[in-house]
C-alpha cells in the first residue's frame, strides 16, 4: 500500500477542513489523488522514487532532490512552490464531492444533521472544481520546474517530448 504524503495537518495553509473529519475517510480521497492525480502527473515511476524515499512518520524525504520537488524551493529567479499543494488540493476537491454520502446496508445516503445548513450541489462542484483549478495550477507550475532541471529528474518526460492533454471542465445543470 501507498505510504500517505500529506495527512490532515497539511490542509492548513491550503484549506479550512474541519478537526472532526473522520482521518480514515480523510485518507481515502488523499489515496486516490495521489494515486490517479499525482502518480499520473508524475509517472509512475517518479511516483514510486517519491514513495521510496518519503519517511511517514518524519513526512521528510532523504534525497534533497525529491523534498525540493515536493516541498518547493527557489529557482531561476522564481519560488517554486512544489507537488505538495496540489495533492492538497485534488484531496480536497474530492473530499468535497463525497463527504456527505455514506454507504449503508440500506443503499447510499446522504449525511443531514438538523443545525447544519444544505449546501445546493452546485456550490459544492463550484467549490470542489476551485480546488482542482488551483491544482492544475500547481501541477503547471511543477511541469515548468521539472521541465527547466530535466538533468536532475531523470525519469521525467519534459512537456516538449509529451503529447498534449487537457481538462475540460464544465458546469453540470
């Protein structure tokens, strides 16, 4: 199993979440984007010399060239802000999208507490697509980083060798 590379204290600088979200159902959808968004950024196999090396207890990686590429760091006249924020936010979006759902032996139900306020499913993919953005965001960011120290990444595929790819998002009536 996949080593976790941010856990609920490094939302903070990045979003509001409550203390009482359930680390469990937390560490799902921080799972999945590092499975699907960040592995897929990456690669795979730049995405496993990050699991290699990262130390969960310390949230510290050995190779100084990995914790400049996760935690960021100034290059070429510019701050580099890292891959660590955008895992932050693809988790966030889709802790977003499912919070409220839970799985019961009586089908999918929505969580409803009686002092709590509805939020219309629009706000929250409004929201949620925020957080993607500001992930994509970071990701290009990281792109023009990796791309510009290529020497130092080997298993890195510069931008100019890939072919394109691109999200479309849309608003869903």
């Amino acid at each position: 199993m996949d080593k976790y590379l941010i856990k609920e204290a490094d939302f903070v600088p990045y979003k509001d979440i409550s203390e009482n979200i359930d680390e469990d159902r937390l560490n799902t959808y921080i799972l999945d984007a590092q499975f699907v968004d960040i592995r897929g950024f990456l690669g795979q196999e730049l995405y496993k010399k990050l699991q290699d090396d990262y130390d969960e207890v310390a949230g510290t990686f050995t190779d100084p060239l990995l914790t400049a590429l996760w935690f960021g760091r100034p290059y070429n006249k510019v701050q580099y802000y890292g891959i660590k924020p955008a895992l932050v936010q693809y988790a966030y979006a889709r802790l977003l999208e499912h919070i409220q759902l839970n799985i019961t032996r009586a089908g999918v139900r929505k969580f409803d507490d009686e002092e709590s306020e509805e939020v219309l499913q629009s706000q929250i993919y409004d929201k949620s697509n925020a957080a993607k953005s500001m992930a994509l965001a970071y990701t290009a960011d990281a792109t023009t980083y990796l791309d510009f120290n290529y020497s130092q990444y080997p298993s890195w595929t510069p931008t100019a060798t890939k072919g394109k790819t691109s999200m479309n998002f849309f608003k869903v009536p």
